[in-house]
C-alpha cells in the first residue's frame, strides 16, 4: 500500500512524499524545493523522483535530492528529448528515465501507470495508482479548475480533462497547486447555480486558515461542480479558459 504525505512549498506547491507502507521505498512527486522534503523526510532516504513536467517550480529540488541521494528521476520521455524540465537538473543521465503512455514504474510493492495529459504543457504526465484509485495530475486538473496553457495547447486540454472522466469515480486527485479559492470565486461566476460550491468555499477558506492542505481532490466531486469538467464542448471549454486567463 501506498501512504501519501502531503508538504506545502513555495507560495502554492503541494510535494507528495509516497511512501511503499511493505518496503519502506519512498519517492517525491515534483519537488519544487528540496529544504522542505529533507525536514519532512528527517534523514528517510529519497528512492525515487516523479516529475510531471518541465515546469521550473515542479524542478527545482531535484537537483539536490539527487546528489544527496543518488535517487532516479522520472520524467517525461518528450521533455527528454527536448532538453526541458527534469533534465536540467540531473547530470548523471543513467539516473534519468523517460516515461510515456501506459509505462509502469514501482515503489517497492506498489504499481504507478503513467498516463499521457497534454494540455498545460505538451508533454505533460500523470501517475495512476490503480490499487489505490489515486492519481498524482501535477497542474491539468484543480480544485474547481485546471492548467492554463501557457506551453501547451486547450483542445489537448480539454481531451485531457475528458480523459479523466473515465477513471474510478472514487479517484482521489493530488494536483500540485492550492488555487481553490480563486478557483470557486470564478466557478461561482460562471456557474452561480452551483450551490455546493459555496459550501465548499466557506470550508476551503477554514481549512486554509487553519494551514490544512485541501488535497486530494475527490474525483467524483469535482465532475459534478468543476466547470471546465462541465464544459458541453470544445468551444464552451475554449471560451471558459480565455475567460479564467482573465480573471
Ligand atoms: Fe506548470
């Protein structure tokens, strides 16, 4: 089994420590500083790195963690090839290993499936935990939101998020950014109707002042009152990005 220890970095990162609860094996997902994972960690050794893309703040601790542990980074095969993200930060290349589609990897006894999720960025990835109903999504899929697509494209955004729509209904999401206040103030906009939100507005709004994370997302929660999620279709969806890009 797989435990899932959430750290809070930068302004609005989410690092995810798993950790295999049978071997012990542990990994990061997107570690945007190292300082925080090594005083979470408290001298736990770093098996493995899971990237999901190029961006810098999903990077940036790699670098150290891998010199001090002499872990292996996964990233993206796409990102491989073109000389961006994870790649900057390993000079060992033996410790570097590019993943696409349906590519399994484990953490001691527990299997992660990688999904392919263009959108935010191009080569974007995501992790599946199929035993567990979990999926580590970096920044395609928000509370109440999604990934602009500043390198990236919004129809391969929108197939993505659609792609989502077809996981266990019981997925709990783990993206790598608190945006859900903002997020809901802009759902509410566009969707007034959705009443739910509202309670969970005034709930995320405890939660956070009372320095809780609000991950993982609940799959089932979020088809139901996401808006981009609710898109109708591709032009709805378009429309609606452009409008959060401006909000
Ligand atoms: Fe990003």
């Amino acid at each position: 089994m797989l435990k899932v220890e959430i750290v809070k970095s930068l302004q609005n990162n989410y690092i995810f420590v798993l950790t295999c609860t049978q071997t012990g094996k542990t990994s990061v997902v997107d570690p945007s500083q190292a300082l925080e994972v090594e005083e979470h960690l408290n001298g736990k050794r770093v098996d493995i790195i899971l990237n999901t893309h190029q961006h810098d703040d999903h990077c940036y601790g790699i670098k150290e963690l891998v010199e001090k542990h002499h872990c292996h980074v996964y990233c993206p095969v796409n990102d491989i090839k073109d000389g961006i993200g994870a790649v900057k930060y390993v000079e060992d290349r033996s410790l570097l290993t590019g993943l696409r589609a349906k590519d399994t990897i484990n953490i001691g006894e527990v299997q992660l499936e990688v999904m392919e999720i263009p959108g935010h960025t191009m080569n974007h990835i995501a992790y599946f935990v199929p035993s567990q109903n979990l999926l580590f999504s970096g920044d395609t899929l928000f509370a109440a939101g999604c990934g602009n697509t500043f390198d990236g494209d919004v129809e391969a955004l929108y197939n993505t998020l659609n792609k989502f729509k077809f996981l266990p209904k019981d997925t709990k999401v783990f993206c790598s950014h608190e945006y859900t206040l903002n997020n809901i103030e802009f759902a509410l906009r566009e969707y007034p109707q959705l009443e739910t939100l509202k309670s969970r507005y005034e709930n995320a709004k405890v939660l956070l002042a009372n320095n809780i994370p609000l991950v993982p997302l609940h799959l089932s929660e979020e088809l139901f009152t996401n808006p981009f999620l609710l898109a109708p279709d591709l032009e709805f969806f378009k429309d609606l990005r452009a409008k959060k890009d401006k909000f």
